[in-house]
C-alpha cells in the first residue's frame, strides 16, 4: 500500500537528520521533495498546496523540545498533517436508526463494487449484528446478478431474486418492501458500472437514490485507489449527482497511489469509511486516517495489526501455546501452529509493513519470496514428522531424518538445517520468556525474515486490554 510514496517520504525526512532545530532553511529541500512526492502520487495539487503550507507553519512554530530530535518533530508533523487531509476519525454507515436501512453502492465499471457489497455484508452480519438483504440491481449485465448470488451463497448470506427486467428503482423498492416483511435491518443494492461517467448511468442511479430517499439511504462510491485523480473526479461528479455519504477506496492492496486516499476528502467534502484490501470477502478494513497516515510513514500500524490477529487467532490455540511456553516448553507443534496464525494473518509483506520501521526494512531486503519459500519448506518438513518428532525433536536422528526427507521431497541437509534453526528458535524463545517474567518487552521477536520464528508474542493471551481486546501487542 502506498509504497512509492513511503520510499520518497523516507527520502525526504533524510534531509533533515542531524539537523540541530529545524529552521526554514532545513526544512526547504525536505518540503521540495514532499511536495514532489505527492504530486507524483497524483494528489490534488490543491491538496498539495495546503498541507505543505499547514507543515512548513507548524514546522517553524514548533518549539523546541527537549530530547526530541527536529527529524522526529518534522516526522510527526507531516503525520498529522496526512491524518487531518484524509479525514478525522473513522466514520462507518450510519446504522443507528428504526427500520430498514438501505445502502446503495455505486462507482464505475470493475471499481469493485458487487465484490465490496458482499465484502459489507459479511462485516454488517458479523461485526454489527445486522440482517443482510443483498440486492442484485444491475440491469445491463446480467451475469452480475449470477455473481452477487454467487458471493452470496459462498457466505450463507441472504439475497433477492431481483426482477431484471425492471428498472432498478422498482428493484430498490422491492427489495425494501421485501427486506421489511422478513424482519432485515439492512439492504445492500448493487448497481450497475460504465466505463466512463454519463448521463445514462447517473440518472438511472438519481431514479433509484431519488425512490429510497424516504428512508434516507446510504451512497456509497466505490473508487479503484490505483487510479489516483481519476477516482476523485469522479467522485465529485457523483456527489454533485446524488449526494454520496461515503466512498469506498477498492484495490488498496494492489499499487495504489495514494492520490485518491489523499484528495478524496479535501475536494469533495464526503468521507472515506472503507477500505478494500484484496478479493476475498474477508478483506475489508474501516478507513482510519491516522492510522493510515501511520503506514504511509512507516510508522507501521500496531493498532490494525492487533485487531487483525484478535479475529484470526484461534483462542484455545494461544491459550495452548501460551501454557507450554510458560512450562518453558516449545514444540515444532508449536512453532507449526504460530505459522498457521501467522498465515491467517496475511502475507510477510503485509504484516511486516503493519510493523513500526519494518517498511524500511523490507524495502532493503526486496524480495520476500525467498522468506516465503522457507516457510513452506519447514512445513512440508514438519508434515512429514511424527506426533512424537514434533513434541520433542531432539530425537530425530540419522534414520530418521533420512526418513523425513524421503517423505518431504527435501533433502537430509535441509532437514537438518531446519532443526538447526528450530535448535535457534527454541533458545531464543526460553529467553523471551524470561524477559516476559521480568516485565520488559524486547521490540519485533521474529528477526530476520528467513529464520523467522513467526511472531510469537501473537500467542499471549494476555488479560484484557482496557478496550475489551484478548490479546496485548506487547511484542509489537
Ligand atoms: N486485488 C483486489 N481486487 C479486487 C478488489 N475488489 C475487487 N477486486 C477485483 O476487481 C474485479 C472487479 O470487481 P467487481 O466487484 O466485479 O467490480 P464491479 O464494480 O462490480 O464491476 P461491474 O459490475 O462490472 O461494474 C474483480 O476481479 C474483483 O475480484 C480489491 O480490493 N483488491
Ligand atoms: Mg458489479
């Protein structure tokens, strides 16, 4: 996410290391290179304009604080300043209210908008305890209906068997009649795309906003982040049109450019509320512009991070884990189970950047698919090891491990490289559990990618966090 951006962000804040205070001659090259940094993301130049004078102002009326360096000053100023463009807080629909609530979901051609709409109707079900109708209404391309049901199945959710042959305002009314009767709280409607805005497409989408407006819907517009600028255009058009209540970035994963992320907000006034973060159903993210802020900069961003592994972590898992580690025991069960979690996580790289300093890192090493490759070596390994083997692996020897290659299609010296660094792993985790007993916290446990014991302290079920979370970040 925003890769390009956060290379030339760490570029520019180079300027300003070993500086003693920050003055308007320090600071000039680096805000050259910011400006430059986000005009080549495609942000509005306006945009542009406004945040580089907000931090050149804010830069020069800082005081000077004691023990913080002017490099870490400037930093947490720009931050601000790409927290405040974006947004404030998160905002999610509007759900707080008597009857059915109907939420519309518009946007170009392929924007993703019916792969979001089945993306919300998961998180509206599971997250907010709503009934979820999924409306089917684009009428031009039929097959759309076909994949809408199709989502909709794979995730036992409900849909409407729209009437295609009818306007998709009698499809919207339908549907709401429908949803009313069999006791939803939610109707998502899915219309349909076109290449381009026209006039065809946005009084269609008038017709249907204009038939819901007693139950004062949801807009929401679906923007591919990867198409910068273009994605804020059209959004003002649409607003200008039928009055969006929120946009939704799609595609975050891919290479987007931050333009649209950065501008959205500033040029058309609506607020972002989600974020789409790949193609299966679970990938959705609320938008929070501080902690997006926070990835631009390599910040990293802990709090997501947490919440991510509070939904995939399997509870009685950790809590395993976590008795056998306080026994001072780790198995390569064990370690199988942390790399499990860590794959429901995501990918290395998406976890990684989620790490405060890790961005930078990875930009270092480049290529995480040696990494990944190791990871699935150790697994064909340990699947090829018996329960004994892996509760206690200081009996593999010659005979077997000769076995355990044969079985996994690698050869004796991977096995043994791999208990060699399981041998590693072991130590290292006997060592965190001392510190852990002693209170201190070292930073990232996992080292290098490549040997990478997973992340062990996913595993602590830690007692609550003051907000309700089961897991504490201590070892992020
Ligand atoms: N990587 C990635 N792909 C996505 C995301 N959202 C949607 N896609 C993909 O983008 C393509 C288009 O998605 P759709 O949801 O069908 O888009 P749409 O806006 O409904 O398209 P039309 O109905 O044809 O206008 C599909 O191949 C999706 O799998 C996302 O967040 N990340
Ligand atoms: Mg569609």
């Amino acid at each position: 996410m925003f890769d390009n951006l956060s290379e030339k962000f760490a570029d520019a804040f180079k300027n300003i290391q070993g500086k003693g205070k920050i003055s308007e001659s320090n600071i000039e090259d680096a805000l050259k290179q910011v400006r430059t940094a986000l005009l080549e993301a495609d942000v509005n130049f306006k945009v542009v304009k406004q945040f580089i004078n907000a931090v050149k102002e804010k830069s020069l009326g800082e005081k000077v604080i004691t023990g913080v360096n002017p490099e870490e000053q400037f930093i947490k100023i720009v931050n601000d300043e790409l927290a405040t463009i974006m947004g404030t807080a998160n905002e999610e629909v509007n759900l707080d209210r008597t009857g059915v609530v109907p939420i519309l979901i518009v946007g170009l051609n392929g924007q993703g908008k019916t792969t979001f709409s089945g993306k919300l109707s998961l998180h509206l079900t599971k997250k907010k305890n709503k009934k979820v109708l999924l409306v089917p209404a684009d009428t031009f391309r039929p097959a759309a209906k076909d994949q809408l049901i199709t989502l909709a199945k794979s995730m036992e959710m409900d849909w409407f068997d729209s009437d295609l042959s009818t306007h998709p305002k009698t499809i919207a009314t339908d549907a709401m009649a429908f949803a009313k009767e069999n006791g939803f709280d939610v109707v998502i409607i899915d219309t349909a795309g076109r290449l381009h805005v026209d006039v065809e497409l946005m009084e269609q989408i008038k017709e249907v906003r204009e038939s819901l407006a007693s139950f004062d819907p949801e807009v929401l517009m679906v923007a591919d982040a990867m198409t910068g600028q273009e994605a804020v255009n059209v959004a003002k058009s649409f607003h200008e049109t039928v009055n969006l209540t929120g946009v939704v970035l799609s595609k975050m994963d891919s290479d987007a450019r931050g333009g649209a992320a950065l501008s959205i907000r500033h040029v058309t006034g609506v607020p972002i509320k989600y974020i789409s973060t790949g193609e299966k159903m679970k990938d959705l993210e609320l938008f929070h512009p501080d902690r997006l802020a926070g990835r631009i900069l390599d910040m990293g961003d802990v709090v997501s991070l947490v919440e991510k592994a509070e939904e995939v972590i399997d509870q009685k898992d950790a809590e395993d884990m976590m008795k056998n580690l306080e026994k001072g025991k780790f198995t390569v069960e064990d370690f199988l189970k942390q790399m499990d979690m860590m794959k429901n996580l995501g990918s290395m790289g998406s976890i990684l950047k989620m790490i405060p300093g890790m961005g930078g890192m990875m930009r270092q090493i480049g290529d995480l698919s040696p990494a990944e490759d190791e990871m699935t070596r150790m697994r064909v390994i340990i699947n090829s090891m018996t329960k004994k083997e892996r509760q206690d692996y200081k009996v593999v020897k010659e005979s077997r491990i000769t076995r355990i290659a044969g079985g996994s299609g690698t050869t004796e010296s991977q096995v043994k490289d791999f208990l060699a660094k399981f041998r590693q792993m072991e130590k290292m985790m006997g060592g965190m559990m001392q510190m852990m007993k002693g209170g201190g916290m070292p930073g990232m446990a996992g080292g290098a990618p490549g040997g990478m014991p997973g992340m062990p302290g996913m595993g602590k079920p830690k007692k609550p966090r003051k907000k309700g979370g089961k897991w504490g970040g201590g070892f992020f």
